[in-house]
C-alpha cells in the first residue's frame, strides 16, 4: 500500500492543498456500537476545527466490506478549487490511471449506469476492462439446484 500513498502525497504536492489520507478500519457490528458510545472517539466530532482526530472518526466501516482495501482522501480546499457552479464539487489535478490500480462500483448502482461508466472509463482514461468491476457483497443471491 507504500505505493498508493507516495500516489497521494504526489497528488496533494500537485493540487497545493492539504490531503489528508488513511485506510479505513473495519469494525464488527458490535465494534461500532461501542464507538458511538466512546467519548474519545465522539468529542472530536464536535470540534469546529478539522483535525487529524475529526479526520478518524471518518475511517471506520462495517467489517463485511473489508474485502474493498479502502484509503479514503480528505481535501482542505481553497477556493479557486471550488467547481464555480456547483460548489460541492473540487476540481483537481489527477492522472487517474496513475492514482487507481483498480475501480470498483456500489452493488446498488443501476447496471446500466455502471456499464456506461465503466464504457467511460476504459475509453477516456485508458483503464482495463479487468480493472473495473461491480461488488457483489450486496447482490441477491440466487442458488440454482438440480435436482
């Protein structure tokens, strides 16, 4: 995972904003209940002041998606990279088959949808077909018996 995080320290010097990045925890449904529960972890949440402490309370996630490896990136942005028609979009700087050795999409997206974008992706940014996929964690199973 080295790798992936130099990909973003080189990712943050390009944008010059501050990124800030981690791995995501995996937490067993009892876990997070104990989370909710535990001062240290609420209080910073309460902290008008962004911090490395706020930045970990974002870092956790239902042990049954531990398969997805996740790193999620935080941006303190300035505003020339605020998107000027839609101020919940930043605009960055990336080489997107530099950042990503893979993409992997939400089970409930529609299937549609995700072709298209899988479509775009492969021909806008030169990314293989086996490096896009759709989770299945969520899918219906169905179990097919011959009897």
């Amino acid at each position: 995972m080295q790798h992936g995080f130099d990909r973003l320290a080189q990712l943050s010097a390009a944008n010059d904003i501050p990124l800030y990045f981690g791995q995501v925890k995996y937490k067993t449904k009892a876990e997070l209940k104990k989370l909710t529960r535990d001062p240290k972890f609420i209080s910073p949440l309460t902290d008008l002041n962004l911090g490395s402490k706020h930045l970990k309370t974002l870092l956790v996630k239902r042990h049954s998606y531990n398969y997805e490896k996740e790193v999620r990136l935080f941006a303190i942005t300035k505003k020339d990279c605020v998107d000027k028609k839609n101020d919940d979009l930043v605009r960055l700087k990336v080489e997107p088959r530099k950042l990503f050795s893979s993409i992997r999409f939400d089970p409930a997206m529609d299937y549609h949808d995700y072709i298209s974008h899988k479509n775009d992706l492969m021909k806008n940014f030169g990314f293989r077909n086996a490096q896009i996929s759709r989770s299945t964690l969520m899918m219906e199973n169905k179990l097919k018996i011959d009897l």
